[in-house]
C-alpha cells in the first residue's frame, strides 16, 4: 500500500511527504485564500498522468533505440464551471524532435495508454474510495 501524508502549514498550505521523505507544497490560489505558492490539488492529477505517461513513453523509446533528442509532455485540463469543476476533457501532447520516428512515439503512446500506464488506468476505472476519521 502506498502512502502520502498532507501537514498543514497555514490558510490553504500542505506539505506533502510522501514513505521515501520526498516533499512538496500544496496551495490554492489567492483569490479562494491561498498563497499560490504550491501546486494546486487539481493539477496534481495531470502532473500524475503525464508523469506517469512520459515515464512509460521515454522508457519504451529508450528501448527501440529510437532517435530521441527533445521530449515533452504536455497535459491540458479543461474543467467544468460548477463545482465540483472536475476534468472535462484532457488532452496529452506528446513533443519530440522531428528526427524521432512517429510510428514509434504513437506505439509508445497505445503502449502506456493500453498496459502500462497506472494513473490513466485509474482514471479510467476509478478504484473504490473509503473515508476513515481517526482522532489523535
């Protein structure tokens, strides 16, 4: 099981750590009363998917021996006006040097889309979410 823990700083500020003591901030934006000193929460989730992508992505290029020289993930969220104001749509833009085979890129893409990929799996079959209080 894997595990992160969220520490309130002050107003809307986290830090985030997660078993291996790796760190950031969480924040909101000022105009809901946060300092815009962190990423926010809903961001987060494309930094997974894109994270998780681009890892799969460069791993199975490396692999094919394919000419890559430039690599970037780009993941754009449009979101509904009410709230919950969840993703709506996400796009992921793959950019590579125009040298890099792209019938490789696009298997890489299926590849991480389709077997590999465990936040777009998630996102894709969201898993059961229980909610436990537990007082100190």
């Amino acid at each position: 099981m894997q595990k992160v823990e969220l520490k309130w700083i002050d107003g809307f500020r986290f830090v985030v750590k997660d078993e291996n003591k790796h760190s950031f901030v969480l924040d909101t934006k000022a105009e809901v009363g946060g300092t815009e000193t962190g990423f926010q929460p809903i961001d987060m989730l494309l930094i997974g998917l894109g994270g998780c992508m681009a890892f799969d992505i460069l791993s199975i290029l490396k692999k094919k021996m394919t000419d890559i020289r430039n690599f970037i993930v780009i993941v754009e969220g449009e979101r509904a006006d009410e709230h919950p104001k969840r993703y709506t749509s996400i796009t992921i833009k793959i950019k590579c040097n125009k040298e890099a085979n792209q019938n490789d890129i696009q298997r890489a893409m299926e590849l991480s889309r389709d077997k590999y990929c465990s936040v777009y799996a998630t996102l894709n079959k969201p898993p059961e979410i229980k909610f436990e209080i537990v007082s100190e």
